[in-house]
C-alpha cells in the first residue's frame, strides 16, 4: 500500500528549495532492526516494486510490481527476511514531490520551475525517509538501470549506513551513445507544438507526440538487436497502423513498429513530459567518480560487499562499465563480484529475465558477502510480459 512522508523542507544540490518534500513510498516485510533493504526504481519506475496482493490483473501496467520475482516471499529479497523499502524518487511523477506537485506560492502545479534534481537528491532524500522510519543502518541498497546508479549513489554518500550494495545493469556513468540519445528524446519533446515552454499543465495539451517520439528512442537501447530480430523479424503487424504512419493502409505497417507504438502510446498516457525530462538530466549528470577524482577514490570508505550485475546485450549500460567498477572497487579494498549474464535480450534483461537475479542477489543477502568465483547465470525464464518496457526504465 503507497503510503506518503511529509519530511519537511529541502533543498537540491544544484539550488532551489521545496518547503515539503514528500515522497510516496511502500514497505514490505517487518523490520527487526537489522533487516532493512531499500530497494531503488529505474528511470520512469515507482515504489510499486511488487503488485498488491488485490490488484486487477486488467488493471494498468503502472499499478503493477515491477519485481515481482526478485522482491517476494521466499525470493532473492525474501520479504519474509527482510524489511523492503521502496520510495519514488523527488522528480519523478508518481506520487513524490516534482514537477506535477502543486505550487506552495502560486496557483498551478511547479511544473518547468521545479529544481533541477539530481542523484545525489535521490540519495539524500531516501535517507531522510530512512530516518523518518527509525531505520538507521540498511542491510541492502539494491537498484537496477539508473537505481544501480542510485545504489552506486550510496556506497559513495553514506558508506557508514550501508551493509552491502547491488547494483543491476548500471555503471559508472552514462556513455556517450547514450547521452546522444538523451538529446534527441528532448528535442522531441521540447519540438512538440503542445510543449509550450514546459508550462502546458492546465491548459487541456500535453506533449504527447513529442514523449512518445522520446519513448520509441529510449526504447530500443533497452533491446538489444538480437533480441528484437528474434522476436519481431520482419514480421507484418497484422492490424492497420496509426493514421500518422503512411504504412498505415498498404498493409506494410510491421510488429516491431507496432511494439514500439504500443509502449510509446501507453507511457505517454502515465507519465509527465517535464518529470521525464528532469529524470533524464538526473542520469545524464551522474558520475560515480563526480567530486572524488575517481572511481576507486570514490568507493574508498565503503568497507561492505558489492555486487555487480551485468549483461551481455545491455547497450544502455554495457559490461564494460560493470567492470570498470569491479577494478575500482578491488583498487579500494572492497569485496565485489561482477556477474555477466549471458542474455540477448537487451538493457531490458534486468525486468524481463528476473531469474538470473536469484542466485547472486540472495547469496550477497544471505551470507553478508558476495562469493567469488560463483558461475555467471544462464538466462532464466521471463517474468515480465512482452511489452516490459511499461515497467519503466
């Protein structure tokens, strides 16, 4: 059940201040005082880390758990063992203070004024929540895609309040092919005719088009090639496309396209143009090394265990930046394992093939170190649906 913490006034790295932050959060699990795990979401994700236990099954994507096999009674985050936290991120649109919260001085909502966040703000506003539960020493951070970053975020910020940190399908920092996407997704948006200077909220418009054009880009470095060649082809959609596609009515409109429709279609339904764009900027600007001189420099002070995982057709966040961060972190004196999956199908694996997490994520948890030398997993059997990128990375 989503639940909200009013934590009183904050103020971001880069300026600007809120008077209440409040973030939108859901545990599970009890605390025993030494079982705390917090759990941090990707990109567009949200606290919903497991579906309720009352959820339509019809219902829509974004009320449903987005781990439900690593988060879960008996799982690789045994909820029976441990107390699991999950906060949606200040920025964001799905519950915490950002963009779409309402103005504490004028009518509206902060909209293209609020304060430019970053992962750092992530970190700092957890650990605010942390203290408003009476949780002072976490067990775990573990996080996928930029909550591998956030987690990472933790092992630099607050070595002394963490046990151990994993991070899944993250790295050291954006690469450059990336951020080069970035740049075209916001010039989509910012390009759509309904932007209006970011101040669209309560004008009836919003830049659909020019998120969705944003959401088709991102998604496919969240597949991998391979993985979409397998399962699409060149196959035909086998249905009319939209009207703004001239493949529309020759019969020539195919299922790669329509998969990709689908999900820009949806998210551009659930989520706010100007959150995504400060989420994006969150990421972009993140450096493990950022302030520290390095990688190795900045994981210094963390003597707990850190897992990497990683996998093979990621081109979000390759192999090599998990490896970069295991010999950063062997240079600090930390214990670390990296595990490289050996998976086709993309940046996406981290949802989509949640049983490769079981085996390193419950042996970090359970045994209080990663283990050297453990074999890399095989590609276990999904459990998201084919359109998984509605889970939100």
């Amino acid at each position: 059940m989503t639940r909200r913490a009013a934590l009183g006034p904050f103020t971001f790295e880069h300026g600007g201040r809120v008077p209440e932050l409040e973030l939108a959060y859901e545990t599970y699990g009890r605390y025993d005082g030494s079982n705390a795990v917090l759990v941090c979401h990707a990109l567009t994700g949200s606290h919903h880390v497991r579906t309720p236990t009352n959820a339509d099954p019809g219902g829509p994507p974004s009320a449903h758990g987005w781990w439900d096999g690593v988060v879960v009674p008996g799982g690789p985050v045994d909820t029976t063992e441990q107390y699991v936290i999950c906060a949606n991120v200040p920025g964001s649109c799905h519950g915490s203070t950002g963009p779409t919260t309402p103005h504490p001085d004028r009518e509206g909502v902060w909209g293209s004024g609020f304060p430019t966040v970053t992962i750092g703000d992530w970190a700092r506003a957890q650990r605010r929540l942390l203290d408003h539960l009476g949780v002072r020493q976490l067990s775990a951070v573990v996080g996928g895609s930029v909550g591998g970053m956030n987690a990472l975020e933790w092992a630099r910020r607050y070595p002394d309040r963490v046990d151990r940190v994993a991070a899944v399908a993250a790295g050291p920092r954006l690469d450059a092919e990336m951020v080069a996407t970035n740049s075209v997704a916001r010039r989509a948006i910012t390009g759509d005719p309904d932007w209006q200077g970011g101040d669209y909220h309560g004008t009836g418009r919003r830049p659909t088009h020019g998120l969705a054009q944003a959401r088709r880009l991102g998604h496919l470095s969240y597949r991998s090639k391979a993985s979409l060649d397998d399962q699409f082809g060149r196959e035909r959609a086998g249905r009319p496309g939209p009207a703004a596609d001239p493949t529309a009515d020759d019969g020539s409109y195919r299922a790669v396209a329509s998969y990709l429709d689908y999900n820009a279609e949806r998210f551009a339904e659930r989520f706010d143009p100007v959150s995504y764009l400060s989420l994006l900027r969150a990421m972009e600007e993140w450096e493990l090394a950022g302030g520290a001189g390095s990688n190795a420099a900045a994981l210094a002070d963390f003597d707990g265990d850190l897992l990497l995982v990683s996998y093979t057709g990621d081109r979000h966040f390759p192999v090599a930046g998990s490896d970069a961060v295991a010999e950063a972190a062997r240079e600090a004196g930390v214990t670390v394992t990296h595990e490289t999956v050996a998976s086709d199908y993309g940046h996406d694996a981290f949802l989509a093939e949640q049983a490769t997490l079981a085996e390193p994520l419950a042996a970090l948890l359970a045994s209080g170190e990663a283990v050297e030398g453990h074999e890399p997993c095989g590609r276990g059997p999904s459990n998201a649906p084919v359109h998984a990128g509605l889970y939100g990375i």
